[in-house]
C-alpha cells in the first residue's frame, strides 16, 4: 500500500479484489494456488477472508457452489489458468443448472503475452461463455474493484448462477487507488395488484391447488413464512427434485419430492392437481419426465420466478409472477384465503402418503451383509433437528431423498444437473459453515473417489462432516439404465474399490469398514463419537449388495 503526490491510497488491484470481497461480506474463498494470481493471494494474506486451499479444481468450484446454495451471496472460487481452468468447469455447469450464485476468479497469462500460445494460455470467453451468465476479463487495473461489484450483481441478478474473472497476472499488480466500488442493489421484483388478484382467484376456484418450491435463492426466514403460510390453509408443497427442506420434512404441508425416480405417492400429482404453483423453479425437464408431464395447454400454472425469460421451462403458462421467492412470500402472507374442506382432504390424503413412503425400516440389524436401510434408520432416529444432507449424483442419493428429515432452507445440498464428485466438497464447505451442525453426506462408492481426496482439506480446516459410502462395486444407475436397455449385458458399469476406511484414516479422520448389518449401530456410535470428542471427520465404509435401492 502507499500514497501518491495528493496523498490518497493506492494498493495493487489484486489487493483491492480482496478488499472488495470482504465489502460484499464475502467470507471465505476456495482456492487452488496459482502463479498467475499471486497478487490476489498475497491481498488474502491479512484479510478477512478466510482462504480454504481446496486440493483439486473441481472441489475448489464444487465448495464454492455449495456455498452459494446456503446464502444468497455467491462461492467465491479462485483458480489458475488454462488446466486449472479446465478442471473448475464442472463446477460452473452445476451453478448454471442449478441457478447457484458463484463467482470464479481465474488468474491468466500477462496481457502482453495474448495471442502467442503463452504458457497455459486459453480463450476465457470462448470456453466459459455459453455456460456462464457473463465472462469478465480485467483488462484495466483502474475498474478492479468495479468488475469485481458488477460480477458480484451479475452472479446474483434475475436467475442466479455462475460469473467468470479472468485476472491478467501483470494487470492485478498495477497500483490503483484503494476506493472502493459501492455494493450494486439487486431488483427482487414482487406481486403487482394483477398479479395477486389473479393468484387470489386461482387458488379460490382450485379443488387440488399444489405448489412446487425449488432453486437455491430463498433466506431461512423466506422458507419459514412460506411454511407457515401453507400450514395454516392446508395447501400442500412439493420439493423439486434435490430441494427439500424448504418446506421442512415434518411439516403437514409438505408432501415429498418431485423428480427422477420419483416415488409414487408424488408420482401422479402434476396431472392430478388443478393447480399449479411453481415458486423459484420452473417445470423444466426433470420434473416433467423430460417434458412429457402437464403439457396440456388447458392446465393451469402460475410461475414465480425473478427471470422473465422462463429458461428451462414446458407446457402451460397461465401466469407468471416475476419475484423472487422471499418477496412472493412478502407478499403472499397478506393473501388469507378461506380454507375449503377439498383442500383439507387433498393435502391430508397426499401427506399421509408422504408419511408412509418416509416412515423408517426396522433399525433392528437383520442377519446377513450390510443393508442402507439399518444405517438410515439407526442414523435419522440419531440425528438433531437441524442436521444436513450433502450428496452428488447416483442411486444412492434416493436414500436421502426417502428418509433424511431436511427441516429448514437449505439442509439439503446436491446437484441437480446430476453431477457425480460433488458430495465430500459440499459437506467441506457445509461444515466450513455451520460447524455446530451435524453434516452427514451420503457418497457412492464411484462418486466419492472423484473428489474424496478433499477429506484432505476437511483435517486442514476442521471441517467435521459424517461421511457414509454406500459401496455396490458399480456405477448403480447407469447398471439399472444398462438393464433396461440391455438386459444381461454388463459392460463398463462395475468397480474394484480401496478400503476407503484406511483411506479416512489416511487423511486424519475416523474410518470404519462395515460389511454385517449387525455392525451398523456400534458403527455409527464410534463415527459420531469420533465427530464430537476428537473434532474429526467420521466415514463408514458400507458394504453393500447390489441391486438394492431405496424405492
């Protein structure tokens, strides 16, 4: 830092990067170093921020993404050019597909050096700009800590998702002036008086109105009024899919979750319901079974979502309401409706069909391998009321969507655009955040090996979550897909897999193998024994059979 001749201050632009972070109360960057954003480290040395070195770039991107699902401010990831470019682009799919707010620093060659095929050198807009809302370069030292705000609103302007910065490493050292660039607001648009009268008189003329919430930009606060505004009409919610807790789990409200392989009592309910409210989603591919669902232009569907484009969305628009959900919810708490007695009987019948297809297997172990339905039951029945779920992509996920007891925005943390590797970086970064909570995430055994090495950075920054692998030997629903479409020909589906207990253990955490349901609950006692007198991360190592699924 230092003073020109009129005595104001001046500091690098990387260093002004940081200190605009830290204004945009950005708390923590996930980073893989580089040299070619040394700067923006050096300005993180004695900032706020807290710097979690991440151990691959597609953790890196995956923590950054998860974060921004718990807040409505970005992840904040930082990687270096050209390989580390390349390895942070999945997750910059995950935060396009599923509307995350994510912000992704990339350190690039000297600006003198484009254009020559310099060291690691690559076209940022080129790859990054059909799968990020917008792709900035800092071409100017003078407008860091400007590209900076913009890329912060744009992150999280309209519909959420993935900013890209490309940072020339000559051009963040320059020296600029250390003022700061001012927050932008973001519109969050709301229910004009059309709007709410036309929702007023759908929801009085409806038999079997359903809302469906989904998306990553609602607050807590959001969520609870949501929740208690549907409890005292008796309308009944549904989660898209890898979005419950919205409305929680124990609510008599929600009635389950809507999206691949979903169960049956949720199965029929976009064509039964006369209807249909979306709030921060859209029906979009998966949950129309691949836009065949509801596609009847006489149905009725109401659409809340900030963006005015409707991107990703099928069938019937009756009305669309541009807002974000909390202020829709603002808004829709002065609407108090009279409660019809059809409303009653549908949103009873459709939760006292939740509640079956949720109540829990005997926790009692049977005799034989380990079963996923003895670890949930002895798990869900342990668990505190404000615990987390984190997972990736697989059939295993679907024993978290049956039975994990999501009660509150944002307990449940995945992928929606079915990307494997995401379920140990997301239970990082979900620990990272509420270290009093219980994280438990739940990995098959191919998707934990592509990121399990940040179990690494779990030890390193005290991250704490429970780490359950359901091993099979295989990738499970691309053998159930193989199946059915070729019967009796396996091919590329199965794994040999390392003991991922030692594997824990080798990283500084607990690890048990388990192989015979009468080992689960002793399991799972050591586990969280180990979480909460020695402050580590716990993983148990499930033997499975294949072939077994949750529904």
């Amino acid at each position: 830092m230092s003073e020109n001749a009129q005595g104001l201050t001046k500091k690098s632009a990387g260093h002004v990067i940081v200190d605009t972070l830290a204004a945009h109360g950005v708390e923590r960057a996930y980073v893989v170093p580089g040299e070619s954003y040394l700067d923006v480290l050096d300005g993180l040395h004695n900032s706020s921020i807290e710097t979690v070195v991440c151990r691959h770039e597609g953790g890196a991107t995956y923590m950054a993404e998860a974060e921004g699902k718990m807040h409505q401010r970005p992840g904040i990831a930082m990687v270096t050019r050209g390989p580390g470019a390349a390895n942070a682009h999945v997750g910059l799919h995950t935060a396009w597909q599923d509307s995350t707010p994510l912000v992704l620093f990339v350190g690039l060659i000297p600006f003198e050096h484009r254009e020559k095929e310099a060291f690691q050198e690559f076209d940022p807009k080129a790859w990054f700009g059909t799968g990020a809302k917008r792709v900035m370069i800092l071409d100017h030292a003078d407008r860091a800590s400007e590209v900076v705000a913009e890329a912060m609103f744009a992150a999280m302007s309209g519909r959420p998702g993935p900013v890209v910065v490309g940072l020339p490493e000559d051009v963040i050292r320059n020296e600029i002036s250390a003022e700061l660039h001012p927050e932008i607001p973001v519109a969050t648009g709301g229910m004009t008086v059309t709007d709410w009268k036309s929702l007023n008189n759908a929801l009085q003329e409806a038999d079997k109105p359903l809302f469906i919430f989904g998306g990553n930009d609602w607050s807590q606060q959001g969520a609870a009024d949501f929740t208690r505004w549907l409890e005292e009409h008796d309308l009944p919610a549904a989660a898209e899919w890898r979005c419950e807790g919205t409305v929680p789990f124990n609510s008599p409200s929600y009635v389950g979750p809507i999206g691949y392989g979903r169960p049956k009592p949720t199965y029929d309910l976009l064509e039964e319901t006369d209807l249909l409210i979306f709030v921060g989603t859209v029906p979009g591919d998966v949950i129309t079974d691949g836009f065949n669902v509801r596609q009847n232009w006489e149905k009725k569907n109401f659409l809340v979502t900030i963006d005015p484009s409707l991107r990703g969305r099928s069938g019937p628009v009756s009305h669309q309401i541009v807002a974000k959900p909390d202020v829709f919810v603002r808004d829709l708490l002065l609407m108090d409706l009279p409660v019809k007695d059809s409303w009653k009987e549908w949103t009873s019948r459709m939760r006292g069909e939740q509640e079956k297809f949720a109540a829990l297997p005997t926790p009692v172990p049977a005799d034989g391998p380990a079963k996923m339905a003895t670890l949930m039951s002895n798990l869900v029945t342990a668990l505190p009321e404000d615990a987390m779920v984190t997972f990736g992509a697989g059939e295993h996920t679907n024993w978290a969507h049956r039975y994990f007891p999501t009660n509150g925005y944002a307990s449940m943390l995945s992928a929606r655009n079915g990307s494997m590797g995401y379920s140990i970086p997301s239970a990082v970064a979900a620990s990272l955040n509420y270290p009093g909570r219980r994280v438990v995430t739940i990995a098959g055994d191919g998707e934990f090996l592509m990121n399990g090495q940040e179990l690494a950075t779990a030890t390193q920054y005290g991250a704490t979550p429970l780490v359950i692998i359901m091993d099979n030997q295989q990738y499970g629903t691309i053998r159930t897909h193989q199946e059915r479409q070729y019967p009796e020909r396996v091919s590329g589906t199965q794994l040999q897999n390392p003991d991922f207990a030692l594997m824990a253990q080798s990283f500084g955490g607990f690890g048990v193998r388990v192989e015979k349901d009468a080992e689960i609950p002793a399991a799972l006692d050591a586990a969280v024994e180990a979480i909460e007198g020695n402050g580590t991360f716990a993983l148990i190592h499930l033997i499975v059979e294949q072939g077994v699924k949750a529904y």
